[in-house]
C-alpha cells in the first residue's frame, strides 16, 4: 500500500453509474417506505379496534346491573321469617337485639 499514489487519482470519480440510478435508488426506497408505514397504519387500527371492543366490554361487564341482587321489600322478609321454627326465630332475635346496624 505504500507505494500506491493518490495524489495520480486527483478528483476524477473512479465508477460510473447509469443517469437515473439516484432517481431510482430513491424512488425504490419511497415505495418501501409507503409499504411499511400502509402494513403499520393497518396494525393500528387493528389494534385501537380491539382496545375500544375490550373496553366496551369492560364497561358493559362493569356498568350492567346485577340481577342477582334485587331488593326484598320488608313483606318478603317478614315472610321468610314466619316460616322459619319457633327456634331458629328465638336465636336471629337473640343474635341481631344488640347489632348496631339494625338499630340505628
């Protein structure tokens, strides 16, 4: 290598290249680029479209009411009282007298 003269090269370019290659070059790089950001816009709507069907879906999990819980008005517990044995009566009472929610 040491015998080897840039000084003989100056600025002449040492490889030739077809007139449109840049053109090309850049234009090939453009359609990738298109096609890449095309295949991850698609990716994002995919995914917001799950995220707002995962949400609804929380909402409506969340938000509905609950069937299994309805209010008993005071008949419906004086029913089921009557219907329970003299006993189970007598302990509900002794248990609940001193409850403090019951008595408030």
């Amino acid at each position: 290598m040491g015998s080897y003269n840039f000084d003989k090269i100056g600025k002449k370019m040492p490889y030739r290249v077809p007139d449109t290659f840049f053109d090309d070059v850049e234009n090939t790089i453009m359609i990738n680029v298109r096609k890449r950001q095309n295949k991850r816009n698609v990716f994002k709507i995919f995914y917001r479209i799950i995220a707002v069907a995962a949400t609804l879906a929380l909402l409506l999990v969340i938000g509905s009411p609950d069937t299994t819980n309805h209010k008993t008005d005071f008949a419906e517990i004086a029913q089921a009282f009557d219907n329970l044995s003299e006993a189970d009566q007598t302990y509900l009472l002794e248990v609940y007298q001193d409850d403090i929610f019951i008595n408030e």
